[in-house]
C-alpha cells in the first residue's frame, strides 16, 4: 500500500497549513469585525433611544397637557357662551311671550266690546223691527 507512495512534500505541506492558517485568521477578522459592527449599532441606537425617548416622551406630554389645557380652557368658554346664549334667549322668548299674552288679551277684550256692541246694535235693529211691526199691525 502506502510503502511506495512518495511522503508529502513538506515546502507544499508548509505551504497548505500557511493558507489554512491565513484563511482562519481572515474569517476570525470578518467574524470580529462583524460582532463590533453590530455592537456599535446596537450601541447607537441604545444611545438615540435614550436620548430622544425622554425628550420626546417628555415633549409630547407637555404639548399634550397643553393642549388638553387649551381644550379645557375653550370648551369652558363654549359653555358659557353657550349659556348666555341659553339665558339671552329665554329671557327674550318670555317677554315675546308676554307681549303676545298681552295682544291676546286686548283682542279678546276688543272682540268682546265689539261683540257686545254687534249684539246692542242688533238687538237694537230688532226691537227697531219689532216696533216698527207693531206700529204696521196697529194701522
């Protein structure tokens, strides 16, 4: 079997392990190169996220406030506007109403002072009738 083939050639053999060697130590590189890529990433965004969170969460909480602040603020007045109004127009729909309570009244009184006086005129017609038949039975 192995008793003719020629022993490796130990320059190649050098030379083979050289590479190896070589090839591990470049992937070794890229694997670390790699891993501190990520963490500088990772780093980075660790950093942004805490830098910007409080300032936006505490920005936002504040323009929030003053917003619902504002609202508040506007919706209270809405309301009392509202209620003005409310009152303005009631106390303006009463006195309309007792203004027409008041026509009503003096056109019933009107219509009964001319209903009194249709009625004197004409039962004053009809005993103007009346006698006026008598006298005509009289002749």
């Amino acid at each position: 079997g192995d008793a003719g083939a020629a022993p490796p050639c130990p320059s190649r053999e050098a030379e083979r392990k050289g590479e190896e060697e070589r090839e591990r130590r470049a992937e070794e590189r890229r694997a670390a190169e790699r891993r501190a890529k990520e963490e500088v990433e990772r780093k980075a965004a660790e950093d942004a996220a805490g830098e910007e969170d409080p300032w936006f969460d505490d920005f936002f909480t504040d323009a929030k406030q003053a917003a619902d602040a504002n609202a508040e603020k506007q919706l209270k007045q809405e309301e009392a506007l509202a209620a003005a109004a409310r009152a303005e127009r009631a106390e303006r729909e009463g006195a309309e109403e007792r203004q027409r309570e008041k026509e009503r009244a003096e056109r019933r009184a009107a219509q009964e002072a001319g209903k009194s006086a249709l009625e004197a005129r004409l039962k004053a017609q009809r005993e103007a009738q009346e006698a006026k038949r008598r006298l005509e039975k009289e002749k």
